[in-house]
C-alpha cells in the first residue's frame, strides 16, 4: 500500500531512492560536580573539543569544490565564527570555574540560553540562527562524549544515490553527504528559509521539510519517491507510480537543463512586454551567482543580515565596503538597499540580549519603526549606502512604511546624512531612488499615497499575506492559512500596482509570490513589470515570462480577484497556467 506524506517541499527535483534513516538524537547531557582541583582539567577538556570541531569544519570546507555555490563556504564560515564567538568558547568557560559543573552542562546551559534569544524573535531569517546555534553546539557534544562521526560523515560512499531521511540537518552535514551523491533529504524540522533549505536549493538537491514524525513511519532502505516541489514523500509505491515517477524526473532533468538558454535572452512575453527580472540577495557572496544567472540587477538586498550575530551594528566603513562589493560586483546594474528589518528592540544588539520582549513582536517595533527609534544607528547605515552609491547605481528602500510620517522622517534623516556627506567632501549620488515597501494592508489601500512621494514602490508579499490574512509567518499552527490567491490579498496587490500606473512609478514585487512561478502569468496579467525574487527561481519565471502571450489569457483572468471560494479561484489559475496560453 501505497503511504503518502505531505511536507513543505523547498528544493525541487524528483528523486528515487533507498531510505537511509538518520538516528542522532540529542546529546542526554547531565551535570555533574569537577572537584576544585580538576576545574583547569575540564576547562582544557572543553578548548580541545572546540578546537576539534574547528579543524573538523575547516575540513569539511576544504572539500567544497571550487565551482560550488558561494552560500556553501558562507554556511561553514557561519559556523566557525560561531565557534569563535565568546559566546560559546568564553561564556561555558566561566560557568565551569562558577558553577564547577561538567563542559557538557556548561555548553547546554549556554546553548539553552542562546535559543532563548532566537525563539523571542519575529523575524524567520534571524530564527533560522538557532539551529546554526543547534548544529555547532551538537558537533561539540559529538566530540566532548567522544562519539564516532556522525554516520552522514562517513565518506565511503554508501549513501550514494539515497535518499535521507533525518530530523534535522545542517548545512554541514547537507555538504558532505552531497558529495557522497545523495538523492534527496526529507527532515522533520526546518522551513523553507533555513540555511539548510537554502543550501539544498543552491546544491539542486531536492528536498522536503516539515514532515513530522517521519522516522516513524519510513523504514531503512526502503525504496521511496522524493517529489520536492509538491513536498510529497511516497513510501511503498507499486511498479506503474515508481515508472511514472521516473518519467517525471526525466522530464525536470531536461526542462531544468533546457532553461541555461534563458541566461542571454532577453525577458519579453510572446507580446513584445518587456519584464525586468531582479535577485533578491542576503550576504555579498550572492553576488555571483546573481549575476550568472542573467538578473538585471537586484531587487532587494536584505541588510539585516550584516547585523547579526555580533555583539554591536556594524560601523559605518564595514556597512560601506559590503555595499560597495555588491554594487560593484553587480557591475553597473541596479541594486536596491533596503534598510536594516530587524525585529523588535531585541536584535539592536544584534541578538545577545533580549532588554525587553514584546507581546506580538510581529506587530512591534521593527523595520522601518525600529530605524526611526535608534536615529544614530539608522544614520550610519544611511551614510553608508549613500557613500556605496557613489561605486554604482544603489536605491534605498525603506521597509514596512504603514504612514507618510515615517516616511517624512526617513526622508529627513537620508537629507540630513547628505548634508553631512557634502560637508566632508565625500562623494554619493545626488538622485539616488528612495522607494517604500508595501507590505502592510493599510499602505497598499493607501498606496497612492505614498506614490506621490517616492521614485519607486515595492510589494513585500511575505509579510503583506502575513499582515492582511492575520497568521504569524512564522506560526506552523497557522500557516496552512497562507494564501497569495485570497482575494483581499489580490486586491492590496492591484491597488499598489494601480497606484504605481498612475503616478508614473515602477512598482515591483519582491516577496516570495514574486518567485513561485504558479502566479508568474496571474501577476503579469495583474500589470506586474519588476519581479525579484531568489535567484535559483529566476530563469524558471524567465521561461513562463517569454513563452506567455498576454493576450491568450484567459479573457476573466483578472476575475479572480473576486473570487471568494478558494478552489474558485485554484481551478481559474490552473486554466491561466494551462499550456494552451503558452505561444508555440
Ligand atoms: C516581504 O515581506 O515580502 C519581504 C520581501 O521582506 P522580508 O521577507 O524580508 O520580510
Ligand atoms: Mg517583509
């Protein structure tokens, strides 16, 4: 009998494989007392597993091949930092000299109060950190309780062509077993923005997260199907599913092989409509792939990313020489700055402390409302990015404006930082783009509003859906409420459009929508010109951009806006994404 279970399918690609069930579980850590005169013993106990953990990850990263993605160096570096940090190589040391406790408990203790730290914040992106702080802390207890290497960790080829099914994984061990040629990975935890995810997509391994329990039900070396895009894991398939299976993955091998032509062309639909397709970057090491992958620039470039894990915001010289790597290495083409989206008042520090905690974080002092608070810090980013913009073409952005107030603000703190700039004699660009993100419900009702007062306007549909339809983003409960298609969401994404038409400023979109190619022709039907989105899903709008004839749509394709029941709706975009409107 056939078993079928549903996860969130996060890297795409069809994969056929033999299960390999991975067991390792959390370290049982107790404490124990270290007699006075052994505490040095135990302190050295605990130096020597760091810097073994060290030497294994500086290991692993000599392995990566040269033509790697750059994300794969940047997740092993995340890490070594992290073992640097004092953090996890001072704090546990003192609390073995106060506490005259074991380096295990130590470590725990520390671990445990870090997640803390991250489990307070409302940002997904900087949650993601706790497991970084997970998979370092358990490589360390590995070493501590001399356990062998993980089995993943064993490079005698044994996993190859396997599919793995673990409850969670890191980056580092998602490297490794690719070189062993895994197939595929499904996990208990993660979601689709953790560094693991992330990785998988960058490798082109498929796979799925977020199915619980499933070490349960799936048994070692039993033969399974892996559908990443769906997020469906089948177990116990007859002959006819598994054939069909085959033939679906030979398919996505040459329509993925198919769209490398797409890299050079330009993004036009069959109806002359010129698009301009942007990446959204995190880190500057993005930057190459960025720019191999054909975007014309980039859409959104998240800062806050520079912010974390440190003990204070980066200076202003460090903001300016990462912006100018960016800027520079996208060669000429546009880069849009958005200014730092912490969450609330807990990540000022970048994450160290929590001062205080806000009840509903989701709905508290971040982004934009968080720039303003801390003016000073707020500047010197600003001061750095118009000190980048005099290396390359920068746009700033300011994220989640809900009023023309902050706006105003915002606009006086970016004058008064070229006033200043001006009188020191350094050089910016005197026109840069200043644009708002729309991603709150009442600023796309009132996005004419802003229109008027800005060069550009950005669609944040992440939290825009998030906002509009009340579910926490980051909720698991909850997010089965998700949806781009609800009407209410269609409209605040058409009211933001038509008010970019009619003050005459381009308006993109730069939420996830933007890259799931389900909605690529709604959205273009919707008058939608600028897409950014991650770059991996890039060339895959870019085929259904150049291949859609707009005026072969369905002629009630914008009804869908209307349409208060949802399998409505689902059944239209299925007929506007059917091959028929494709031009032959
Ligand atoms: C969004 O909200 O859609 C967006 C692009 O910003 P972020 O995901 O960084 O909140
Ligand atoms: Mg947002």
């Amino acid at each position: 009998m056939t078993l079928e279970l549903q996860g969130i399918g996060v890297s795409r690609g069809i994969a056929i494989g033999k299960a390999h069930i991975l067991f390792h579980n959390q370290p049982d850590v107790r404490e124990y007392l270290i007699p006075a005169f052994a505490i040095e013993e135990e302190i050295e106990r605990f130096l020597d597993a760091l810097t073994e953990a060290k030497k294994q990850l500086k290991a692993i990263r000599n392995q990566i091949p040269a033509n790697a993605p750059t994300d794969v160096s940047a997740f092993i570096d995340t890490h070594l930092l992290m073992l640097n940090d004092s953090s996890l190589s001072k704090v546990p040391v003192d609390m073995i000299r106060s506490r005259h406790c074991n380096a295990e408990w130590a470590l725990q203790l520390q671990r445990d109060a870090l997640i803390n730290v991250f489990n307070e914040m409302d940002d997904p992106y900087l949650r993601t950190r706790r497991d970084d702080v997970d998979h370092v802390v358990n490589r360390i207890h590995r070493i501590l309780s001399d356990q062998d290497v993980a089995d993943h960790e064993i490079p005698d080829g044994r996993l190859k062509g396997h599919i793995i099914i673990a409850e969670d994984l890191t980056p580092a061990d998602t490297l490794l077993m690719q070189h062993q040629g895994i197939a595929a990975f499904v996990t208990e935890h993660g979601g689709a923005t953790s560094h693991t995810t992330i990785l998988a997509r960058s490798l082109g391994i498929p796979a799925i997260v977020g199915v619980g329990s499933v070490r349960r039900y799936i048994q070692d070396n039993e033969l399974l199907i892996v559908d990443g895009e769906n997020g469906m894991l089948l177990a116990g398939t007859d002959e006819i599913t598994e054939a069909e299976y085959r033939i679906r993955r030979i398919t996505f091998d040459k329509h993925i092989a198919s769209l490398s032509k797409y890299k050079s062309q330009p993004t036009k639909t069959r109806n002359g409509k010129t698009i301009t397709l942007l990446a959204n970057a995190e880190l500057p090491e993005d930057i190459s792939a960025i720019s191999n992958i054909g975007a014309q620039g980039i859409g959104l470039y998240r800062t806050e990313f520079l912010y974390m894990n440190r003990s204070a915001p980066p200076e202003e010289e460090e903001q300016l020489a990462a912006y100018r790597d960016v800027v520079e290495g996208m060669n000429n083409q546009p880069v849009t700055i958005r200014t730092f989206d912490l969450g609330a008042d807990k990540t000022v520090d970048g994450g160290r402390t929590s001062s205080q905690t806000a009840t509903n974080p989701a709905l508290g002092l971040r982004a934009i409302r968080l720039c303003l608070k801390f003016p000073a810090m707020f500047r010197t980013q600003l001061r750095a990015i118009l000190r980048a913009s005099a290396f390359g073409k920068i746009k700033i952005m300011f994220p989640m404006i809900s009023s023309t107030q902050e706006l105003v603000q915002a606009k006086h703190l970016l004058e008064l930082c070229k006033q200043e700039l001006d009188n020191e004699e350094l050089e910016y660009d005197r026109h840069i783009q200043i644009g708002a993100m729309i991603e709150i419900p009442a600023s796309a009702v009132c996005a004419e509003m802003f229109a008027k007062q800005v060069d550009f306007l950005s669609i944040g549909t992440n939290d825009l859906i998030q906002y509009t339809l009340a579910i926490d983003r980051i909720d698991d409960n909850v997010n089965y409420l998700y949806d781009p298609l609800h009407p209410a969401v269609l409209k605040l994404i058409n009211m933001t459009l038509e008010a970019g038409k009619k003050y005459n400023i381009p308006v993109s979109m730069c939420g996830e929508m933007a890259g799931d190619p389900r909605y690529t022709r709604l959205l273009l039907a919707m008058g939608l010109e600028y897409f950014s989105m991650h770059p991996n899903a890039l060339l895959v709008v870019k085929q259904i951009i150049n291949e859609t004839d707009l005026t072969l749509l369905p002629s009630n394709t914008l009804q869908i806006m209307d349409m208060t029941d949802t399998s409505d709706a689902q059944i239209l975009l299925e007929q506007i994404n059917s091959n028929k409107f494709i031009a032959s």
